[in-house]
C-alpha cells in the first residue's frame, strides 16, 4: 500500500485530478460551520475544520431517499448510486460509518445502503482541530487504526496520504509518482495520533467505554432521566446529527396522477413523540423520560449487546445541538457512575 | 397490477410481491375478513404467530398477521381492523384486486417445538384472536401431536365476537374445551359475563404439561400472566405475542424495540421467560 506525502499544491493537483473523473463531496465552510458538499475545485477544500454540521452517513443513508417506485406495472426497486469520493471524514465519523456497515449488512441485508457504500470511496482525514464538544479521544475514535480507503494526516506543512484499500491505492493511482512518506514524516505523524488521542477530549469521561453497559444494566431507574427529561423538546435534533443514528420510518408519496409514486425512507429518531405510537394511540414510550433513557441506553447498552461496539464515536454533535443543553452522553454517563465506585 | 422487478442482483427486503384478493368480507363493524394469494402461485410458507406488511401502493405498508394455518393451502387469510390510513384503503378492497406482501416475518407459537405433546391453553382477547386461530387450526389438524386444548376467548360486547362459526366447530370438536366471556352482554347473551381472566380459575389444568398460548390488546397480558402463575404455570411455558409500532419488519427502521430486543425479529411471538425482565415488554 502506498504511503506518500503531498505538499499543500500537489494535495489539491492530486483532488483536482479526482475530480475530473468522479464526483466527490469534500468537506468546505458554509460560513463560519463545514458541510460536507459537491466539490467543485480542491481549494474549497478545509481539511482542517473542526467537525461537519451533518454526519457523512448522509452520503450513505441520505435524509430523504427512494426505496420503490410504484405505479402501472406494480413496485420496482429503485437502487441508483453512482461512485462517489467522500473526502474529509474524520476517524470518529468513519467509525460510524463501520458500525452503519455491520447494521445493514446484517440479518437481511439492505441493498440501498450497501449498493451506495460499494460506490462510496473514503478518504478520511485526522483531525487538525478540535471541535467544541468533541470527546472522540474518550471513546477509542480520536485516530482508526483502520477502515476508510485513504487516510490524510496532516505534518508540518505537506500531509501524509496512505491508502488503507484497493480503491484507495486506485485513487492515490496519479501521485504514485509522488515522493514516499520517509521516517520521519510518519513519525510526525504519530505524533499527530498521540496528540490527538489526548486532544478531542472537550469532556472527559470517568469510565471506559466498556464499562458503559455494565453501568447502564444497573441505571434503569436513576433519578437523571426524569431530572434531565423534563426539560426536553423531543425536538429529536440529538438524533437527527448523530452519525451513528440510522432509525428510518418509511412513507409513500404519490404523483399529481395519482397512480405512479415513490415508497421513501427518511430519518427518524427515537427522541420523537410518536416514535413508538401505533394506531389507536397506544405509546410505548409516552414520557420524555422513557424516550430519553432510550437514546442512551440504544447507544451505550442495546447496540452494543448485538455488536459489541458503543454507538457513540464522541463526535459532540448532540451536545452542540441541543438548544436545553441535556443531550451530554459524558455528563449522563459520569452521573451514572458517581456513586458506583 | 403489481408486480416486483427480480432483475436484482441481491433481494431487495423491502420489495413487496403481488398477491391477488381472493376474498374480501366485512366480520363485524370494524373488522374485514381477507383471504390472498400469491401472484406467483407460491405459499406464502408461514407458521402460526408470522406476520406479513401488506402495502397499499401510495398509502403505505401495516404489518398484519396471518389468522390461517399453514395446513390450509392455497391462499392465506388475514384479519384487519380499521383503524388509520392502510387499514382503511384495505376495507375498500374487493375480490381481482392485488396487494404486495413482503414477508412472513417474526418468530412464530412453537407449535412444531415445545408445544407438541403437551395441553395447550390458548387465551384470546379480542382481535388477539386473529394470528392465535392460526395456531388453534394448525394444532387441531394435527390434533394427535397434542394433548388437551382449551381455548379462552374474550371480547368486549358479543357484537365484536370473530368467527362465531368456527368456535362453534371449535367447541365441539374431541377433546377441545372452549369457553368465551364478554365484558358488557346484551339481552340475548346467555353466556359468561366478566374479563378474560375470570374464565382462568374456571379451568383444569396440570401446570406441568401445560403450554399457554395469550394474545390480546397489551393490557390483557400483566392480568391473565398474574393469573396464570397462581394456576402455577411456569414462565417458560407462557407464550406471548407482542404489538409495536413498525416500520421494516426486517430489523433495520428501530420503530419496534422493546428495550434491546426487536419486535418484528426476537417477537413478535416471545415465551414470557425471556422477556419477564425486559422492562418495556408487558
Ligand atoms: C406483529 C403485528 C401484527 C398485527 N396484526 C394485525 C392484524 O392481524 N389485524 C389488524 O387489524 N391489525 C394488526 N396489527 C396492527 C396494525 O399493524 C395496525 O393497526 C396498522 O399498522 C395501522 O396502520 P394504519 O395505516 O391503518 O393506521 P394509521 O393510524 O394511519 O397509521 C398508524 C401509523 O403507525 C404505524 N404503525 C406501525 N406499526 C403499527 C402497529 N403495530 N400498530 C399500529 N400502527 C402501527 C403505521 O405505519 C403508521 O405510521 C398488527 C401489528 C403488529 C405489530
Ligand atoms: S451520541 Fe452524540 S456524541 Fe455520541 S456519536 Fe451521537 S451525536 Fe456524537
Ligand atoms: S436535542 Fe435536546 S431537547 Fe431535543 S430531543 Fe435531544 S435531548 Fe431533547
Ligand atoms: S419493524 Fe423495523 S426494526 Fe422491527
């Protein structure tokens, strides 16, 4: 596998050079916020932003997307992707992406998710910033050892570019010219690693992730879900920027003919009122603090039985978005754990 | 007319495939009788408890059980009450029309496991009926595979009693005892008034080669499975079938979760054991 470094022009000849061939979304600032959008040249590149609005899994599971096609000749499948480059994920929001991987790959597997991941190739870049929230450093996602398709670093003032796949090694194919990353560079960027295993850790947790189960098992019935519930919109913004989040309801849409239409997918989150609601009005999970106590205990315990991951990556997302200030997974968590030592 | 595209390279789970409406008959007030086939001429290959979604191009998808047994070939039959959009569009269906069905899903009664062999004890609470007849036929059309069967059956007022032919046939087969209670009679009803769980005392039973079978709106369970441990029937001989809201029915949407487990893949159908714990379950 190639391991090259790149200066600042010869990164945005090689993008420039992708982009010519592939469609890629990079990350880019929308004002003083970075979005991940169709790049349209490499210099709108911002590799060194701190954290995107919305997750990448946008790419992957969009917000909104067509599942059937139905009309005269009855339901279709609709699977449309082309290849794509997602460019700029950071290590935490790859690791979402892993764990999307096993979700829909599993049981029954979900061919408008993988069809797209199929097409998707990653180039994924260490943090250079930290972001307001982030605790990836806490939960084991501040630096991936693997997974994603290149992996950019940036040293000093060039970058270290390594292809971690067979896609990856196709799209470092036009700087295979490209000086190789010597010694030193990848010992600048361990040092990058280390520090960055240190740095995203805007909130510290007091247990490790591990142990957050074993924690949850116990916690059923703490007092801080009703304390902290009480002051949730069930707005579902927590849900709707994390990248791990997948939940989906399903609807029909029908044409001004009323005969072709389309089934959708869209997000959905389980903070929602009628989540759990089923006709005649029955909620499995009418209180806020039932709802609440869900998204931690989906993210921290019920996933993690079937996957043995933690669904949290520590990106923040939830913690910046919430406008009532109680959707901290660290906060909850180090609750929890006071008074079980 | 539906029909699915097979030009997939993989299964597409969230495809529906044609089944014609054979049948289409309003049972009471609110609910519809229905029996289907598939457009292929393939069984539906279903066990007792399963569920399918049923789609209605532009109006969307419900997850409905399968009220017949697999010993009836040909066709399967379904229940539906109306309640909201899907269900609606489903009552103005009639006999040469088509749906799309994607399914059976969900685990189902163990009638081919932990039932054979023993008493079976079936407790039905209104529309809890539906997907439990399915299990009720299967195990009298295999009638020697089982012991005794006693069937419990509840509604609200005898206007809202299902299949009154076939509990007829029910109550008077070998070996079978059916007894029906009702909430509220009328003037013609000369039969037992009061909730589903008074008939329990009324029953004989031997704890230790009975399987309970309980279906019904999700208020019933706490009471009848409070009932049935004074009988001293164990947990692990209670079956239960519960409802939540979903989506996909395959795993993926997260609507149906009861706590860590999946409703539409661990469930619907659950042995009361392993879900006695599960705090979100009953
Ligand atoms: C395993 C299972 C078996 C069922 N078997 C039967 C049956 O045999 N006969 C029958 O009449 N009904 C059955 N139901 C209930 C039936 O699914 C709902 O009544 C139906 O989904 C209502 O949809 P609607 O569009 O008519 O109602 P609306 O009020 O228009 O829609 C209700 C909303 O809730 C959603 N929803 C999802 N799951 C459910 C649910 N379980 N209950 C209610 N709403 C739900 C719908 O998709 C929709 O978004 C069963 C439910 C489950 C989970
Ligand atoms: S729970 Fe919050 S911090 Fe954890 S991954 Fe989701 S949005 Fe990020
Ligand atoms: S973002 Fe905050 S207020 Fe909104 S649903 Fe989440 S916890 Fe509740
Ligand atoms: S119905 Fe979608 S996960 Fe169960």
């Amino acid at each position: 596998m190639s391991i090259k470094k790149l200066e600042p022009a010869a990164l945005n000849r090689w993008v420039d050079g992708i982009l010519q061939k592939q469609k890629v979304y990079g990350i880019q600032a929308r004002g003083d916020k970075f979005v991940f959008d169709q790049l349209d040249r490499a210099d709108q590149l911002r590799l060194d932003y701190d954290v995107s609005v919305t997750a990448p899994k946008a790419f992957l599971q969009p917000p909104c997307e067509t599942l059937l096609r139905f009309g005269e000749k009855g339901f279709e499948s609709v699977v449309e992707s082309e290849p794509f480059v997602l460019f700029g994920v950071h290590p935490y929001d790859m690791a979402a992406i892993l764990q999307m991987d096993v979700v829909f790959a599993e049981g029954n597997p979900d061919i408008h998710y993988l069809e797209r991941r199929k097409n998707a190739t990653i180039v994924v870049c260490d943090v250079q910033n930290a972001s307001e929230n982030v605790f990836a450093g806490c939960m084991g996602t501040a630096v991936l050892e693997s997974g994603g398709d290149v992996l950019v670093t940036r040293v000093g003032s060039a970058y270290v570019v390594e292809s971690r796949s067979a896609r990856g090694e196709a799209l470092m194919e036009t700087i295979a010219t490209a000086p190789v990353a010597g010694a030193r560079d990848l010992g600048e960027r361990k040092a990058v690693w280390e520090k960055n295993r240190k740095l995203l850790r805007r909130h510290e947790l007091k247990v490790k992730p591990e142990q957050l189960p074993a924690l949850l098992e116990k916690s059923y019935d703490h007092p801080v879900w009703e304390e902290k519930a009480k002051r949730c919109f069930s707005c579902g913004s927590c849900n709707l920027v994390c990248p791990t989040c997948y939940c989906f309801n399903v609807r029909d849409t029908v044409s001004y003919n009323l005969k072709d239409g389309e089934r959708e997918r869209v997000w959905d989150g389980c903070m929602l009122a009628e989540f759990a609601l089923v006709a005649g009005g029955h909620n499995f999970r009418k209180k806020k603090a039932e709802r609440y106590r869900h998204r931690y205990y989906r993210k921290g315990k019920y996933l993690h039985d079937m996957h043995k991951q933690i669904a949290c990556v520590g990106c923040g997302r939830c913690i910046t978005a919430c406008v009532t200030k109680i959707a901290n997974p660290v906060e909850i968590y180090n609750r929890l754990a006071e008074g079980q030592k | 007319m539906i029909s699915s595209n097979t030009a997939q390279p993989m299964k597409d789970i969230y495809l529906p495939e044609p089944a014609d409406v054979l049948k289409a008959s309003p049972m009471t007030a609110l609910e519809m009788f229905f029996e289907f086939r598939l457009a292929s001429g393939r069984e539906l290959g279903h066990m007792p408890g399963q569920f399918v979604e049923v789609s209605i191009p532009g109006i969307g998808e419900a997850p409905i059980s399968i009220s017949s047994s697999p010993t009836q070939k040909g066709s399967f039959q379904m229940v539906v009450r109306k309640v909201g959009n899907v269900s609606g569009a489903m009552h103005a269906l009639s006999a040469g029309r088509q749906v799309g069905i994607r399914g059976p899903f969900g685990t189902h009664f163990p009638v081919d496991g932990e039932m054979k062999g023993k008493d079976i004890l079936f407790i039905c609470g209104g529309i809890g009926l539906v997907p439990v007849r399915s299990a009720i036929n299967y195990v009298l059309d295999h009638r020697d595979d089982y012991g005794h069967v006693t069937i419990l059956f509840g509604t609200k007022t005898p206007a809202d009693r299902l299949f009154t032919d076939e509990m007829q046939r029910w109550a008077s087969a070998k070996d079978v005892t059916f007894m029906e209670t009702v909430d509220r009679g009328d003037d013609a009803w000369k039969g037992n008034v009061g909730v589903i769980t008074t008939l329990i005392p009324k029953v004989r039973l031997d704890p230790a080669r009975t399987v309970a079978v309980v279906c019904g709106p999700p208020i019933m369970y706490k009471f009848v499975i409070l009932e049935l441990d004074k009988v001293g029937l164990k947990a692990d001989r209670m079956y239960v079938s519960l409802e939540r809201h979903m989506k996909c029915g395959v795993g993926k949407c997260g609507h149906c979760q009861v706590n860590g487990l999946y409703a539409c893949q661990d469930g619907a159908v659950f042995k009361y054991s392993d879900i006695a714990s599960v705090r979100e379950a009953i």
